[in-house]
C-alpha cells in the first residue's frame, strides 16, 4: 500500500506525463518515462514506449468534443502503471519527482 504522497506522485506523474503527449517536449518526455518504467530493461522500455505512442496517438487523434474524456482515462492508466512501479520499486520516487518537475520544461 502506497502512503498518501506517493500516490499523489504518482497521480502527479500520470498528469504530466499525458500534458506532455501534446507539446513538443514529447520525445524527451516519452523516453524518459520508457526508461523510468522499463527499469533498466531496453526491451521493456522499447515496449513502453510503444504504449505511450499508442496513448498519444489515441489522445491526439480523438475529435476535441473527446479530449477531455481520453485525456482522463490516459491519466488513469499512467497513473495506475506509476503506482504500481513506485510499490514494487520504492526506491525510483526521487527519479518520478525529477520527471515531475520537467513537466514545465516540456510544455514550452
């Protein structure tokens, strides 16, 4: 069970991460989030990768009456993927607040 900050971290993390999908800060936000999440392993960062391109292209192509809608249930999903990483691996916390805080450097 996460303690109350880590879960909002994570939610904090599932949040930049979709706000990025849409800037031009997305490359740099996209691997760096596939290496935080593949934990070392290039395969499994290959494959999450993958997933956030699929989770982009889902975000970006959507009609605008839709946004708002795939942009929340994108929010749960990373936030959800966050959340388990940070139980399985406490230890990336200080990793995810650095991603967290770029999240304005990928917006401009």
């Amino acid at each position: 069970m996460l303690t109350e900050a880590l879960t909002a971290l994570a939610s904090a993390g599932g949040t930049a991460l979709v706000t990025a999908m849409v800037t031009d800060g997305w490359e740099d936000a996209k691997a760096r989030f596939a290496r935080l999440l593949g934990r070392g392993d290039a395969a499994k960062a290959e494959a999450v990768a993958g997933r956030l391109e699929q989770a982009r292209a889902a975000l970006v192509q959507v009609p605008e009456a839709d946004v708002a809608r795939v942009r929340a249930e994108q929010e749960v999903v990373w936030r959800t993927r966050l959340e388990d990483l940070l139980e399985q691996d406490p230890g990336v916390e200080q990793e995810l607040r650095a991603l967290v805080a770029c999240a304005c450097a990928w917006a401009t």
